[in-house]
C-alpha cells in the first residue's frame, strides 16, 4: 500500500510539473492576411495565438467559401511573425451560377478591413487611412444576407451600385466602373466619362438606373466647388460603358446641397430619393421626364435626435416596399445600413439593421427574380 501511494504521489507531481510547464510555456502570434486569387484582402487581419514550437493548424486557417491554395508549413516562434494566406472561392462559375437562382436578390457594399472596428458600429476616429473592398450578397428576404465568396477586385470601392444589363453584372462606384459575367475577372471601364475634362472636383455615389423608354442612364452627385453638391444625369452605352452628356436634374424647392441620389422608374413615374446635405435628412420627389422633379418631401424615419441618414435605396420586395438606408451620427460613428417598409412613401415600421457577417455600408440591391 505504502508503495501504491508513493506512486500515485509520484504521478501526480509528475502531472502538476506538466501542467505548470504547459501552462507556463511561452505562447506567440501569427498574424494573417488573407487574400483571394486577385489578391485582395477578404477578411481583416487575423490575429492567432499558439505556443511556440506548435504548428499553426490548418484549422485556424478555415474562410467560409474558400479553400487554401496552399497551407503554410508554420511554427509560432518566440517573435510574433506575419504572413500572407492565399485563397480560392470554393465555388465553380457553374456552382456559383446555380447558386445565385436560389435567392432573389443580390446587393453590393463595402466592408472596411481596417482592424480594430467593430461589427455593429464604427468610429474612424483613431484611424490614419481606411481600407474598402467591394462585397456582394445574396438574400431572399432583404434583411439577411450571405456573403458572395469570389474573386474580388483589389481596389478601393465605395458606394457601389450594382445592375444587371444582358449577360454583364455593371458595378458603379464614387470612384469609377466595371463589369463582370462570372465574378471572378474584373473589367474595369477607364475613363468612363463620370468628369468630363475635369469640370468637377468631385463626383459621389453614381448609380445606373433604366428609364421609361429601355434605355440606361447614370445619376450621381456633382459639385464644382468641392463643398455644394448637384445632381446630374448622364446617358450609359452598356455596350461600351460609355458615360456620357452630363445634364443638371432639375429639383424643386429650397434643395441646395443633394448627394447620394436612387432614381427608380415605374408605372409611368419617375422617384427620386436623395439626402439634404442642408438639413441632414432623406427627401423623395416625382418627375414625368427623368430630369425635372416635383413635390419635394422630407421622409420621417423612426431614428434619434443627432443620428443622421444618407444612402437611400429603395425595393420593390413582394407586396412592400424596403427603404433603405446608411446610418451615423454626429460623433462620426456608423450603424451600418438599416431597413424600413414603406406606406404611401413614409416608414410604416420599426428600422432594422441589415443582418450579415460585417458591417454593411452604403448599400445597393438588384432584384434577380
């Protein structure tokens, strides 16, 4: 017996030492950058922990809707090491073809990769520069979204708007344009003709919409002075992506200072929404033509004092219609996009933040089906 005890004494010394070894073990970071096939940034760094000597594990390497190209025969050292992961969409055009019939709508927006902001809000406060990737998403309600795994072009993209005319997916943005048949090569269009021969200092939020007689159209808000903002329509070849003809929309009432324009037409109408950089508010108004609109309202939205909207979309979802639209306040914190349903043009219901694994930001939709 006392033989026994000696041993179980001795086995459990034995496994207190290893656990205190264990747990004393120095452990150490790997930080990663994964990037797709065109090489841009998917996810925001990624920081992983593991004691030094140890493998990093193929597990911690997992994207959803990705595969490795290849894994990286790594140990944690004493020193935190960093290393670029490269990825490809684990879907075929084929697979990715079939999938996009199973939703009926897909969105386009940004996601700010810069590390340290958060899901649910933002705060650019202590950041020197910001990262924007273009992101597209799939859903068949309009509040919860999946996002598309592809290859992604690695350029800045904001406030893109997406449309599909023929075979090509068109993708418009504050900065420039592109297109797509399979979403994983990239066109981009070069000198579109968004500023012709440099009249204006700054062109925001561009968005290509139909007009009654079949034809396309690009609106977008233009200003001379870099400060005082007015809408514009332009023509659209989807043949070339050819911008063309820059024409001032005509908007009635006191309206100054329009950006971020939505022009939808239907049943005979013309409906622009738009944001009143004057009173920090969403307005709507009618138009016959396309270039001269009317009735000019503000829009009441079920938002708090000091929170402010920009970005409105609109879509026709079943019997209701979604507005939606980018959220901050004052302080420069951003919510991210949120969804109201309409009634005779008002928000009838409670907001609801889109629902996706980042935080979406000024947000377009197409309607697949």
């Amino acid at each position: 017996m006392k033989f026994r005890r000696k041993m179980m004494l001795v086995v459990g010394v034995l496994i207190l030492m290893g656990a205190g070894t264990w747990l004393l073990w120095p452990q150490s970071t790997i930080s990663l950058t994964q990037v797709d096939q065109l090489g841009t940034q998917i996810q925001p760094v990624k920081t992983v922990e593991g004691r030094v000597g140890s493998r990093l594990e193929r597990q911690q390497l997992t994207e959803a809707g990705y595969q490795l190209t290849a894994a990286p025969n790594l140990k944690f050292r004493t020193a935190p090491q960093a290393i670029v992961v490269r990825y490809r969409p684990t879907l075929t055009s084929q697979q990715l073809q079939h999938k996009l019939k199973n939703y009926r709508y897909i969105g386009a927006s940004f996601q700010v990769l810069n590390t340290g902001l958060g899901r649910h809000e933002q705060n650019y406060n202590r950041l020197a520069n910001e990262m924007d990737r273009m992101r597209l998403l799939l859903s068949n309600d309009g509040i919860h979204w999946d996002r598309l795994a592809v290859n992604y072009p690695n350029i800045a993209v904001r406030d893109p708007n997406i449309i599909k005319i023929g075979d090509r997916w068109w993708i418009i943005y504050t900065a420039g344009l592109m297109w797509t048949t399979d979403f994983q090569k990239w066109h981009q269009v070069i000198n579109a003709g968004l500023n012709p021969n440099g009249q204006f200092q700054k062109v925001w939020a561009p968005e290509i919409y139909r007009a009654a007689d079949g034809t396309y159209h690009v609106v977008s808000a233009n200003s001379t002075d870099g400060m005082t903002f007015q809408l514009y329509s332009y023509g659209f070849s989807p043949q070339t992506g050819v911008i063309t003809d820059p024409q001032p929309v005509n908007v009635a009432g006191d309206f100054p200072n329009l950006i971020d324009p939505h022009i939808v037409y239907r049943q005979g109408i013309y409906e622009l929404w738009a944001k009143d950089e004057q009173r920090h508010q969403l307005v709507r108004a009618v138009s016959a033509d396309g270039m001269t609109f009317t009735g000019t309202q503000p829009v009441a939205l079920p938002i708090r004092s000091g929170e402010v909207p920009e970005g409105p979309t609109e879509l026709d979802h079943g019997k209701q219609h979604l507005l939606y639209f980018d959220l901050y306040d004052q302080h420069e914190t951003f919510y991210g996009v949120q969804a109201v349903v309409l009634k005779d043009d008002q928000a009838s219901s409670k907001r609801v933040s889109l629902q996706a694994d980042f935080l979406v930001r000024h947000f377009s939709v197409f309607a697949m089906r």
